[in-house]
C-alpha cells in the first residue's frame, strides 16, 4: 500500500468518467471537504487485511500530529506501479474507512471514476507526508527474492514523457528538447541529471546569487551533505521531519543522515562566529544541497524532486534588528526578480492561529506577537502587495511565501523567508548584549530563488525557453555557410569567447537554412551566418532570435552589442 497524506484547507472532486465498469455508485457526484487531512491511497498486489490495519494505524498518527479529526479518503491507482485488482483495492480501502469512522469524521471519494479535484495544501512541515506499508509476507519476499538484472543496453535510462495532455511550454517539454535536464531510470524517479546547457543555466544563477547576496552582506559557506542524527534530535526537526527523510546510515555505531535542510549547519556556524551583539546582524548563504524522500509516483519534473539545491541563506539578529532585516530581505526580492523577470507575484504572510491550533506552534506568545507584527509592519513600509493567512506559520514562527500562477494557472510558491523564534532557544544559541546579559537570537530563514531546480523549471515556463541573453546557456551560434567560411568562424568564434561570450561554432556540412532551424529550435538568441559574402567584406549576417536577418554588421558592432546586454542582465 502506498499513501500520500496532505493536511489541506479544503478538497473539492468532481465525478467525470467511469475509469472501470464496475466503478462505485454513489449518491452525489461532487464534494468539498474543509480542514481535512487528505489520504490519497494504492492498494497494491499482495496487500491483505493487515496492510489495511498497519495503513489505518499510520493515518491515525499523522491526523494526531496535524490535529485533525476529519479524514478524507482517495483512491489513486497512479501511485503504484503494481496496483492490485480492482475488487482487492475496493474492499481494503472500505476497511480502511470503516475502521476510521470510530474515531474520525470520515469521507470517501468514489472508487473506479475518474475524477477532478481541487485543495489546497497547508505547507507546514506535517502537510506532505508518504508512507509505503507492507505485509510481513510482502517483506519477506523483498528480503529472498532479489531483483532480475536488466541489461543495460536494454532500456537505455529512458522515462518517457507523455506529452498529449500537457502545453507546449511545461519545463518538462523544454527541458528534453533544450537538453537542460534529463531523468533516468537508471539513477531513479526524482534525481534530475543536469545535462551541460542546465548546468550552465543553474551555475550562472547560483553566481549571480552570490554576487549581488555579497553586495548586501551575505557571506557564503559550505556544509556537508550528511550530518549526525543528534544534530536533528537537538533542533527539533527530526520529529517533525523524519518521514521526509532518507533512512539513517549506521557509521561507526552512530546514525548520519542525509541532510533535508541546510539551517542546523548554519547554525553551528553561528555559534562559532557570534560571540557579542556587536557580531550582528550576522547574514550566511550558501546553495545547498538538500534531499527529500519523495514517492516516486509525485515526483514532478524539476518542480518536485529528491534531491535539490536551494539558494538558502540564515540572518542572525537581535529582535530589535528584526524589522530592518526584513526589510532587507524584502528590498533583495524585489531587486533579483526586476532582473530576472519574475513578474506579477505577490507575497502570503502565514500567521499562526492559537485560537483554534494552540499545538502546532511552541515558544512564547509574546515573541510570536512581536515577530508577527514586525513583519506586518515591514510589508506595510515596504509598500507590497501581501495577503494575510491565519494557521500557515510554521511551527517555529511567521513567514512570507512568495506566490505565482503556474503555466496551467495554478497557485504556486516560488520561494518563501520564515522566521524562528524557538530553534535558536533549543539549541541553546546566544549572544551577550550591551549589558553583559546573555541573549537568544531570532533567525530569519530565507531563500530568494527557492530551489534551483523550481526556480529553472519556472523560468523555462514563463519564458516559453526563451531565456534572456545573459541566462541563455549559448547566447551565440556561428554557422558556415560552405567549408571555405571554416577558418574565419574560428577566428569569430575565438573572439566571442575572449570576450566573456558563450559561443558555439557549426562547421557541419549541412545546408544553412538546416543549422539556422536548428539554432531557432534551441532558441539561441543569436545567430551568425559567414558566407563568402561576409568573408569578403569582414562582416557578419546577424540573426536576433524571432527578428529577421541583418547583412553587413561589423564585428565590433556586434560585440559592442551583446557585451553591454549580458552586463546589463537583458
């Protein structure tokens, strides 16, 4: 059995198409369920009536930890890859209803149909869960039964991309076809490989992070990719976060972990820096890796992934700099997406809600106040569009998602800055203030481009891949028109590169009408052409992506040209 459970707002379906024949009669074709905690489950092949027991069992203790008392449950084939029969399916998930109804408000969604659905997911760290629940039999054939070797030149690596459904501008379409990203087999569901155009893409992100973050005083670290599991147990997140992580490696009698986020290091760091409030406010930044364990049936192109980087950064302050910090943090979002063309978003501020969740949150009431009003009072002075949401906090403090609509027009979060009221206190985190006293720092956890790999998969959406000039992987492509043209692309090509360009040269004996397609498919900004004509006159046929060609452009014009737009960042 494999479930997804997510703590929603609400979920709303609609019955459409019978997706069986004996698909389940019902008496209503449509439902909206509000403050529920949303199982979307697959029964599969060898499942019995205790994987229906151990399933009931693990909701339970998830609709405890996000205080719900309203379950919905979803049967979703596409979760497996080996579900089991129709009829099978059907009566363990019946079990599974019934057996909730004793303590629960319980809803089912039809069995058999295919349906439409609309929720919207909480965020909070509880709010995404998976489980994979097996019987003892199931394990045992696991543990004797070794998986066949395949041959390798067999499948090749290949996942294939249904794309009959999907625009023609989804990042999963334009990442094939540009060779930003690739997904293998081989390598697993969820683990992108960056092909040598995306990671040029990503590294001339992650540089231009760290350029403009060090003009506002960022400075960059490094931390490792697995840490001790005390380090986890010590802030707290290993309780709230254990399901998303990857199983612990046993070195030396000691449990490590993948790390899931990169804050605990940071903190560290911290309590090797600070020593005085004359340290602060104290800005660390890194891109860093981080990994999830995610189903495979969820993952999703680069949106929903495994493994990922983030442009993450950690402020350090007394609670007297919050506001001003913020404010900082506020005026860098807006300066990095003016330039990289992140376009009609607005801002949720995600408030707790003590009246009616007083569990999720802990720390003092008064902290919470002052850093809700702190940075109520910044949006405010900042003049930003925001919109405010009782019970998204996290359970350390309030927060700021950055919001956008997705290339299907759904809502989505790019990026988001949250504040920490309680992990700096459990890991004992101090500074000694003007009076000789020891003081707690309040954190702000910040990440302007949210993950490289979201953030990528956003800007081939929005752009339809047509990347400004400075983000393009190759920003100029020069063609030959007959052999004879060989040697003065070379001698092109060379200065283009000496110049800070990225070049490529196509000397292959194709037709230019061919190479001038191809480049226009790659949606390479531009495109020069050297015939004999060119050669003659030592000038170049220009081509700007989507604009028709311009004879008899000087070198140095040309240079001049795309030198002063990659500086400007157009």
């Amino acid at each position: 059995m494999k479930i997804l459970l997510t703590h929603c707002d609400y979920i709303e379906y609609e019955k459409k198409k019978k997706a069986i024949e004996s698909a389940e009669q019902t008496d209503t074709d449509k439902e909206r369920i509000e403050e529920c905690l949303v199982v979307f489950c697959s029964a599969e092949q060898g499942d019995d009536e205790s994987v229906a027991e151990k399933t009931v069992a693990e909701i339970k203790k998830v609709a405890e930890q996000v205080h719900t008392k309203t379950i919905v449950v979803y049967p979703f084939v596409h979760l497996s890859s080996t579900p089991a029969k129709p009829a099978v399916a059907l009566s363990i998930v019946i079990k599974i209803a019934q057996s909730l109804k004793k303590d629960y408000e319980v809803h089912r969604s039809p069995f058999g149909w295919y349906k439409s659905f609309e929720l919207k997911c909480k965020g909070h760290p509880l709010s995404e869960l998976s489980r994979e629940i097996r019987s003892a039999a199931q394990e045992k054939t696991i543990l004797v039964n070794k998986p066949e070797k395949k041959d390798p030149q067999a499948s090749r690596g290949k996942i294939i991309l249904d794309r009959r459904n999907l625009p023609p501008n989804d990042h999963r379409i334009l990442g094939e076809e540009l060779g930003i990203f690739h997904l293998s087999e081989e390598v697993g569901a969820g683990l992108p490989l960056w092909m040598p155009y995306g990671e040029t893409l990503r590294n001339i992100l992650i540089q231009f992070m760290r350029q403009i973050e060090e003009k506002y005083g960022y400075r960059y670290v490094s931390t490792p990719h697995i840490t001790r599991g005390h380090l986890y147990e010590k802030t707290g997140h290993l309780p709230y976060y254990k399901d998303s992580m990857y199983a612990p490696m046993n070195i030396e009698g000691e449990e490590y972990y993948l790390k899931p986020m990169n804050c605990p290091h940071h903190h560290m760091i911290y309590n090797k820096m600070v020593e005085s409030y004359r340290d602060l406010p104290l800005r660390l930044a890194e891109p860093g890796m981080t990994y999830r364990n995610e189903l495979s049936g969820v993952t999703y192109g680069l949106i929903r992934v495994r493994a990922f980087t983030q442009n993450d950064s950690h402020i350090y302050m007394t609670p007297e700099q919050l506001k001003e910090e913020f404010l900082g943090v506020l005026r860098l979002f807006k300066e990095v997406y003016a330039i990289v063309g992140v376009k009609d978003y607005w801002f949720r501020l995600s408030l707790p809600d003590f009246k009616n969740n007083p569990d999720k949150y802990t720390g003092d009431p008064n902290e919470w106040a002052h850093a809700c009003d702190e940075i109520r009072n910044a949006m405010k002075e900042f003049g930003t569009k925001f919109v405010e949401e009782e019970g998204e906090a996290a359970f350390y403090g309030p927060k700021i998602d950055v919001q956008i609509k997705n290339s299907l027009g759904k809502e989505e979060t790019i990026a988001t800055s949250q504040v920490d009221i309680v992990v700096p206190k459990r890991l004992g985190m101090f500074y000694i203030d003007a009076n000789g006293d020891k003081k707690t720092p309040i954190i702000i956890h910040r990440a302007i481009l949210g993950s490289y790999e979201r953030f990528v998969a956003y800007l081939l959406e929005q752009t339809e891949g047509k990347l400004p000039v400075w983000l393009s992987p190759v920003q100029v492509k020069i063609l030959s028109l007959t052999d004879r043209n060989a040697q003065r692309v070379k001698e092109i090509y060379e200065k283009l590169i000496a110049c800070g360009v990225r070049a490529e040269r196509d000397l292959r004996q194709n037709t230019v009408d061919y190479k001038i397609r191809e480049a226009e498919m790659q949606k390479v900004p531009y495109t020069i052409v050297i015939g004999d004509k060119e050669e003659a006159s030592g000038t170049l046929a220009v081509r700007a992506r989507g604009e028709k060609p311009r004879f008899g452009v000087s070198t140095e014009e040309f240079l001049a040209r795309i030198t002063k737009e990659i500086e400007n960042k157009l």
